[in-house]
C-alpha cells in the first residue's frame, strides 16, 4: 500500500483529521512523522536557512524524519484558507524549500490552497483534483472530501469543548484514555499564538501541561467560536489579513471583555513577521486591562530552565492576586 507521509508539525495542528481520512478513505495508508524531539528539532536547523522561523526550521526535521517511511509527503502549499485573509509568506514557499533543501530524495505532494473565492467548494475542488492526479476516480474522492470533512467538523467541535488540539487528536483516533482536563473552580490562563506554537510540547516546552499541573484551566484562540472571532477582530481599525492574526486578535478581545481569564502569556516565534505586529497589539489591548501578562519568545537557542523560572514566577504573582 502506498505511504502518504504527513509532518507532525505547522499545520498539522489545524487540518490533521481532514487530510489523513482524505488520504485514508482513498486508499492510501498514513504515516505521521515522530513528535518533535530534540533530534528532529536539531536536524531541521541544519537544513535551512537562518533566517526562517524556529516552527518552520522544525517542519524540515519532520520532513527529514519522513524520508525513509512514506512514499510521498504531503506538503501543501498554503496561500489562504479563507476569503480576503492569507497566511505566513514562507508557507506558500515551503514545497519550494523543501525540495531545494532534499533535492531528488523525496517525492512530494504538493496542491495549491487558496480559498479565496467559495471556500468549502474551493478545498474540495483542490483535493479531488489532487486525488484524481494520482489515479483515483472522482466518484471516490467525492465520498473521501465528504467523510474527511465529518471528521474534522467532529474535531473542530471538540476545540470548542475546551480541549486543545492535543487532546482532541487523541479522541479523533479512539484514545478513550484522555485525562479529565478542566479543573472545577481553578483559574483560567489564556494562552496565545499561533497554533504550531502552542501545541508542538517540544517548542512549546510544554506548556500547557506545565499550566495544568500548577491547577490552572488553560483557553486558546482555537476554542473560540468563529462568530466571535469576527466580531471581536473588526474592532481593529485596520483589518488584518493574517488569518492567524485574526484568531488570535479576536480571541483576545473575548478573553478581556468577558473577565474569562485570570493572566495571559504569548508564544511567539522569534523572528516571525506576523508575530512582531500581532504581538505589539495583543500587549497594548492587554496592558488596557488590569490582567497580568508575560510573553515568551521562543527560538533553537531558547533554554527551558530560564523560561521554567519565569512561569513559575508569574504563576506565584497569580496565585497571590487570587488570595487578596
């Protein structure tokens, strides 16, 4: 059976469930790359340049980790996946990067998303399409777009559950064994960025588990609604056409004016573009309010200690505040 192989990183966060029952329900068998791991991390710096970011330097180690288990790897060129918004510049370059870093060693599948005109058509068209190129018949691939979609509508919907994108994945794939994740009567952290970020525990330094044994219930930007994500980012004078941005912006906006949170941290990747302007914002709408803040920059130079003692530190104020 052929190998579809898929990174376990950057968007994978976002459209796992989609692609991997597309890929299954056309008869292809799936191979995730391992999670990020020091090795992984270390092997995708080598292959790139210096001067991408830490998560895309990291997609690379994915890509590397793949080579000798799948036939092809899924790596879509992704220019948007909304109307009138787009996402990061280097990913629309990431097939060319790739295959300018690996040269004739990996077999790539490569569709373009743009679904800047009928989104849910648009994805469709694209994955049929991609299906058909590879010798299967659009009657089959019709019923795999229909199924890919159930599933990944399942999964979105766990999100709004309080779940993170970790935990979701796990229910996705039958794990009945998920821990129970929301503390009663705890504090809520809000935490924030873009969603490779968040979640990568190897990047993140595992965060969010580090929150959860501290006995704080964490939100993201990925269990808000999407009503309220566009409600609240068209406050901005300006719109932002990250859609990324967007989430993060409008889940902010929630987070404050609702009083759902007790502190706010941002992960942001050093040297992102998107990430320098959303940051800014997101700290000058924070600093309006009376909630505690720390952002984390993060990049392949970043130690785990430091960043240990600064959570640790702005975990005691929080507690303390808590108590008065």
């Amino acid at each position: 059976m052929t190998k579809i192989g898929i990174p376990q990183s950057l968007f994978y966060y976002y459209y796992f469930p989609l692609w991997s029952t597309f890929f299954k329900e056309i008869g292809y068998e799936v191979v995730v790359s391992n999670t990020t791991n020091k090795n992984i991390a270390t092997k995708g710096v080598q292959l790139t340049v210096d001067e991408v970011c830490f998560p895309v330097k990291i997609y690379f180690g994915h890509v590397a980790n793949l080579i000798s288990k799948a036939d092809y790897i899924f790596c879509p060129r992704i220019v948007s996946i909304e109307p009138k918004a787009y996402i990061c510049p280097k990913f629309m370059g990431l097939p060319d990067m790739i295959k300018a870093a690996f040269e004739e060693k990996v077999k790539l599948l490569t569709p373009t998303i743009c679904l800047q005109k009928n989104q849910e058509q648009d994805h469709k068209t694209i994955f049929v399409k991609m299906a058909n190129g590879l010798g299967i018949h659009h009657k089959i691939a019709d019923k795999a777009w229909l199924n890919a979609t159930t599933v990944q509508t399942d999964y979105e919907n766990l999100l709004k559950k309080k779940l993170t994108p970790v935990d979701a994945l796990k229910i996705i794939s039958g794990n009945k064994e998920v821990e129970e994740v929301y503390i009663e009567n705890a504090p809520t952290l809000a935490i924030l960025g873009h969603g490779y970020n968040l979640y990568d525990e190897y990047l993140s330094m595992n965060i969010i588990k580090k929150l959860r044994g501290n006995e704080f219930n964490v939100i993201s930007p990925e269990m808000v609604e999407n009503n309220l994500i566009d409600k609240y980012s068209s406050r901005l004078r300006k719109k932002i056409f990250w859609t990324l941005g967007k989430r993060i912006m409008g889940s902010l906006y929630d987070f404050i004016e609702n009083n759902r949170v007790e502190g706010i941290i941002y992960i942001a990747s050093f040297g992102c573009g998107p990430d320098s302007i959303i940051g800014h914002l997101a700290e000058n709408l924070i600093r309006k309010s009376d909630i505690p803040f720390m952002l984390i920059t993060v990049d392949e130079h970043t130690g785990e200690a430091g960043i240990n003692t600064r959570l640790e530190a702005f975990l005691d104020m929080l507690k303390r505040r808590e108590a008065v």
